[in-house]
C-alpha cells in the first residue's frame, strides 16, 4: 500500500466526522422506503408487489435524472477548497436551470409509464395500483429536485448536518402522512399502496420550502451570494457541469436499471416472489447506504483536497475510506447471512413470503461486498471529476453480465434449469464484484496520476 506522512487515525476521523451525518440523512431517506414496503405489507400480497413494482420505476426514473446533479458537491468542494465562495452560487444558480429540464422530463416518463410496464407483464389488478403510484409521485419531482441542489450545496461544503436534520424532519412525518393517505385517516381516501406516493410528494415540497427558507436566512451561506441577482443561464458552465454529471447519471442508469429491470422480470414470477424480491432488494438499498455515506464523503474530502492543492493527501483519503468501507461490509454480511429467516420476518407477516425472501436475503450478504467496494470507490473518482470510464464498466458490466446473465439464469433454461429470483442474484452478485474491481483499479491509477500531477483526460 503507498505510505504517506498522514496519520491514518487522523484521515479516519475526517471521513467519520463527515461521512456519519451523510449515513444518517441517507438512512432517513431510505427508511422511507422500508416504511412504504412495511406498510404496504400490511394491506395485501397485491399492496405489497404493487408498491414495490412502482417504487422500482420510480427509482429509475428519478435517479436517473437526479443523478446527473451529482456533479454538484465535487464542483462546489473543488471550489470551496480553493476559496472561491463567490463562484458556489453561480453553480448553484446554474444547477437550477439544468434541473428544471430534468425534472419535466422525470414528471412526463411518471404520468405515461406504459412502455416500462409492459415490460412486467403485470396482473390488471398490480398494474392499477402501480399506474396510481406513478401519477401521485410525479406531483412531488420539483419538490425532490429542490432538495437534491440543496443536499448537493451543503454537502459540498462540507455541512452534511443540515441535511441529516431536515431527512430526519422528513422521516418524522412519514409515517403519519402514509396513515392519512394509505389507511384513509382523518377522513382521507382510502388509497392503498398509491397512498405512500401522494404522502412522500406532501413530505417532498414542504421539506424543500423548509430547507431552502433556512439555507437563504442563515449567515454561513451568505457568502455564496445565493439570495442575489438570479444568474442566467451560462452555456460554458452548464456544458461543463453534464460533462461531469451526465457520465453520472448514465452510470445510474446502468446501476438503477439493473435492479429495476430486474423486479420487472421477477414480477413475472407472481406476487409472492415479487414481495420476496423486493425485502431483499430493498436490504440491499439499506445496506448500500454504508459504503454510500462513506463513498460521498470521500468525494467532499477528495474534492476539497485537490482544489487545495493536497493531491497526496486526497490519495491517501481514498484508499482510508475504501479499507473502512470494506471492513463494515463484512461485518453487515455476516448479519445478513446468519440473520436472513429474522430479517424477513420483520419485513412481512407472509409466511410464504418469508420463505422465499430468506435464501435471497442471503445472496445479498455477498452481493453487498461487492457493492460496499465499488460504492466507495466510484465516488472517490467524482472527487476527481472522473466520471467517463466509471460509466463505461457500470454498463458493460450491471447490463451485460448483470442484468442479461440475470435473464438466462433466472428465466430461461439456456444453462441449465430456470432458477427464478435467485438466478437474478447470482448474475448480480458476479457483475457487482467484477464492477468494482475495475473501478478500484482505474481509481488507483488517478489517484496515482494526481497526486504525481499527471493529468488524465477521461
């Protein structure tokens, strides 16, 4: 391993100190979605695979796009770093533009969803369910851009406290807006499964308003000059930002995808195997909020470093987060493995459920190694502002190995007996690790570069 003069306890303690309040707004967020699958179980198996159906379109579309802002916190560290405040709210400013465009496109592909659905071959009675949860998100989609400029601003200077107060806000509420609209409290319809969709687009516009009613009053954001004279759109500087964000985004596609396509091709398999899929998908999410919180760290830090002028320091950074990311993963897969039968059962009263959902809860104990490295890894290369090659091996390998080795194994008998959802898993598990051995050695080789100031283009 290359030695350097920083202290290792002392890097550790730097990717904790910002990493940790990433990890907890992280988890709010996505105890959302472990909040909509548990609620939804309670209603029915149809509930159930509907809500988890529409939640993995939802995805798909929404980090698709959102992903492309991404690009923001490595912008706004390298810029931070160098003591440029004046020109954060500029990219701010310029994030708005490019983000109004993304979010028309995400409402219209939520409101006429056809071509993704026809793909599941769903019964009647989950396709209506999922329709109605696609038409009630798109109403929130500005209200989660909002957030994401907001998150992506103050995560890049180094402030992830914010954001985990106003996720935590946003969980609190929850579960009482899932009630109203789900259950039909207080006099609400009864909406069933689409009802934690008209809830999480309530939740979205009133934390955005909160957040950004904050960010504009409080005095450590006043030298961004965010509350001035609204900046045009720059064509130099939006062209810049979607050549960082748009290899992002389509990285995304190919990640997000995977796992989507993946739930559709299972939905074929029937409503139980569909739940069972998706409490095991759904502890992956989980999970990957780790090494994510860890990985988005590293790319603040990794950013902040370089618009420094610490290259050696920004290397050093990487490979610290990496071997703490990597030594958590072990930890968490064990639990899953030897905890599969109990985590299913807290998910879902189904005892048919349940039994299909063990054996794939502990695929996902290896398949989340594999993740916890490249998560890390491939948001070490956005503190570069390398984005390109990272795209490349995320397609090649989550949609042709992945997801089309997922296909063969899981609903065909090319090799052997058709193995349904478990057979999705195993093509997973290979391309996640092969992914993230790829990433983990072009990010040595810029790291590398960097740090020797050896300039590379992709």
């Amino acid at each position: 391993m290359h030695r350097t003069a920083f202290p290792t306890s002392q890097s550790i303690q730097r990717v904790i100190h910002l990493a940790w309040p990433v990890l907890v707004a992280q988890l709010a967020m996505m105890a959302n979605a472990v909040i909509d699958t548990a609620m939804a179980g309670r209603l029915s198996a149809i509930d159930l695979a509907s809500v988890g159906i529409a939640a993995s379109i939802t995805a798909t579309v929404l980090m698709t796009l959102v992903s492309v802002l991404l690009a923001l916190p490595a912008i706004i560290a390298h810029l931070y770093g160098a003591g440029r405040g004046a020109d954060v709210g500029r990219e701010i400013h310029q994030s708005v533009w490019v983000s109004l465009v993304l979010a028309l496109v995400a409402i219209l592909v939520l409101c006429f969803p056809g071509p993704l659905i026809a793909i599941s071959q769903l019964q009647p009675s989950v396709e209506t369910k999922v329709r109605a949860y696609l038409a009630a998100i798109a109403w929130g989609v500005p209200g989660i851009f909002a957030l994401r400029i907001f998150f992506g601003l103050s995560t890049g200077i180094g402030r992830p406290r914010p954001v985990m107060l106003f996720n935590l806000l946003s969980l609190g509420i929850k579960i009482p807006l899932n009630a109203v609209f789900m259950y039909g409290l207080l006099g609400a319809p009864e909406m069933g499964g689409a009802g934690c969709a008209v809830a999480t687009a309530v939740d979205a516009w009133l934390m955005a308003a909160l957040a950004w009613g904050w960010c504009l009053r409080h005095p450590d954001y006043l030298q961004f000059q965010l509350r001035g004279r609204f900046a045009a759109p720059d064509r130099k500087a939006i062209v810049e930002f979607l050549r960082l964000g748009v290899p992002i985004g389509l990285t995304f596609i190919a990640d997000v995808t995977a796992f989507t396509f993946m739930a559709l091709f299972i939905a074929r398999l029937g409503p139980v195997v569909s739940g069972a899929h998706q409490i095991a998908a759904n502890l992956a999410a989980v999970a990957f909020m780790i090494p994510l919180a860890l990985g988005n760290a590293t790319a603040v830090l990794v950013g902040q470093d370089i618009g420094a002028g610490q290259r050696e320091r920004a290397r050093h950074m990487c490979w610290i987060a990496i071997r703490l990311g990597m030594a958590i993963a072990i930890v968490l897969s064990v639990m899953f493995w030897f905890g599969a039968p109990y985590i299913a059962a807290l998910y879902t009263t189904d005892l048919e459920v349940q039994r299909v959902a063990t054996p794939l809860i502990m695929l996902v104990a290896l398949y989340h190694l594999g993740d916890a490295l490249q998560a890390v890894a491939v948001n070490a290369l956005r503190g570069y502002k390398k984005s390109v090659v990272p795209m490349l091996i995320y397609a090649s390998m989550l949609w042709g190995l992945g997801l089309g080795g997922g296909f063969l194994l899981g609903l065909t008998d090319t090799v052997g007996p058709a193995r349904g959802a478990p057979g999705f898993w195993f093509a997973g598990i290979a391309s996640i690790w092969l992914a993230a051995g790829l990433v983990a050695v072009y990010l040595n080789g810029v790291s590398r570069a960097s740090s020797s100031q050896v300039s590379v283009h992709l």
